[in-house]
C-alpha cells in the first residue's frame, strides 16, 4: 500500500469553524487500514477553504488565514451492474478518494445512513428499491450530495430526480472522467454553501463577520456591495445570471431591469481588482478564482 500523507490534525477548540472540526472528525478515524471490505485507502486530494474568519486588528489590518488542510473524498457508488459499478470504483481510488459500492438499494440506503459520505453516485433502476425511493428515504435524513447516473434520458425523469434533491444528473454512457468532475463541481458547491469564509486569491470573504480583506487589509464596502459579492463567491466557478444578482440585492426578492447591477459590480473592481469578476455577455459575471489557489 502506497504512504499516506500525515493528516493535519489540531486539538479539540470551540471556536473551530465547520470544516476545521469536519477535518478533525476525518483524521480521528483515519485508519491504518482499508475503511471497510469496499473501501479504498484514505489519501489526500486538495480541497482548499479558508480556515474561518479573517481576524483584524483595531485598524483594519487582516491576519492572514489558517494554512488550509487537505483530505479525500468519501464516496458511495450504488450501482447493479457490475462493470459499471467497478469501473467507477477503480476510477476513484486510483484517484486518492475512498470508494464504498452497493450493488442494491437497500444495501446502498444502508451504508448512506451509516458512512459519514462527501457524495453519492446513484443509479435509478436498482434491485429491492429503485434509485428515486432511495433518494427519498435519505433526503428525509442526509444533504449529502447526489449524482444521479441513469440511462433514462427523458426530461421527465431528470426533472424528478432534481426535484427530489439529486444536485445532479448524468445520462449513460458516460466517461469516468466527467463523473470525477461532477463529483468534484457538487462537492465544491457544497463546500461554498456552508464555508464561513473563502480566500479567493488575495482576497478574503468571512461571510460571518461581513468582512473582506485584500492582502491582509480591510476593504470597506457596503451592505450591498456585500450581498452581491457574496452571491458572486458562492457561485465561483459558475456564470450568476444578472436577475439573480438583483434578487440578491433586492429585500423584497424582486428583480428590476436597470444598471444598478452594472454600478455595484464596477464599486466592486475598484475595490477588489478588475479580474475578480468577470462579464460573460449576454449571460451575467463570474468569480473564476478558486478557494485559495486561484
């Protein structure tokens, strides 16, 4: 079995933020061994988040964040068919994620309310419970992200398994290549949806304490400037249509056709830089640094 790297662990603190004591939980069961008969070695892949809030000093100067950890992926793959289930098991672990595999819904529902899990790769049509039963039973428990991979390709049934609360949908055949990068894309949203700060280059965003930092300096801006950076930041990576970045700015949760979307976004470039925020024409801006690596 290949070295691992050594796990950054630190002492228990209540002031730990989520992801530093979700990495504390992952080093304490980090095992010497395989996680279970389906599992494979624990090693690292970078997931990179600001350590929690950028603390400051009494004139605005930011210390700069905790280093940030690395840790895999723990992912189920539920799946009949054989091949198919192997493959995406083999492609996983040989890229550094743990791989647990069900071969049935009911085993598959089993190890999802069991595993603490990163992600979930579900089929539909599955043995002793389909795929849309399972998703329902563990959205009444887990938010754990789902990929959906079926080779039913009507609207209809993507439709379902997104209302259902899969957070995405693959229709066979597929190459593995593109699965890792869904799983990777739904993980990182997920990470974006509960961080309580990011480090977007030299920038960084505690979305606790509304503050934003530029190479360890404190950058005031407004409640609105905010509220559309923030909108901006946890969709990094992804086009932000401009009605959305209005709703974001709007208390009543409307969207008007006006430039305030225009004026708020250039305030922004002044202040944080012109490449931050990117313009795609016709379809909204985009924060295109990622967490820490830029």
């Amino acid at each position: 079995m290949p070295s691992r790297a050594a796990p950054l662990c630190r002492s228990s603190n209540s002031s730990l933020t989520a992801w530093q004591r979700r990495s504390q939980r992952a080093c304490r069961r980090q095992p010497n061994h395989l996680a279970d008969a389906h599992a494979g070695p624990r090693a690292t892949a970078a997931i990179t988040e600001a350590a929690g809030p950028a603390p400051s000093t009494g004139d605005g100067v930011c210390f700069p964040t905790m280093a940030s950890i690395q840790t895999s992926l723990r992912v189920l793959v539920i799946e009949d068919e054989t091949a198919s289930r192997l493959a995406i098991v083999r492609a996983l672990r040989e890229s550094q994620h743990t791989a647990f595999e069900a071969a049935d819904g009911v085993a598959g529902l089993e190890i999802a309310k069991t595993e603490p899990l990163d992600a979930v790769v579900l089929d539909l049509m599955l043995p002793r419970m389909d795929g849309i039963r399972l998703l329902t039973e563990l959205r009444r428990t887990s938010r754990v992200p789902v990929i959906v991979v079926s080779a039913r390709r009507t609207e209809d049934d993507r439709v379902e398994a997104l209302d259902l609360g899969a957070d995405d949908y693959l229709t066979k055949p597929f190459t593995v290549r593109e699965l890792l990068a869904r799983l990777r894309a739904v993980v990182r949203r997920t990470e974006a949806d509960t961080a309580s700060a990011i480090t977007l280059g030299d920038i960084v965003i505690d979305f606790s304490a509304k503050t934003v930092c530029r190479n360890a300096t404190r950058i005031p801006l407004t409640a609105t400037e905010f509220e559309m950076l923030t909108a901006l930041a946890r969709h990094r990576g992804e086009v932000v249509p401009r009605d959305v970045l209005e709703r974001a700015i709007r208390q009543d949760g409307s969207a008007h056709v006006s430039n305030v979307v225009d004026v708020i976004i250039l305030r922004l470039r002044r202040k944080l830089g012109r490449e931050l925020i990117a313009t795609r024409r016709g379809q909204g801006f985009i924060i295109e640094l990622q967490d820490g690596r830029g």
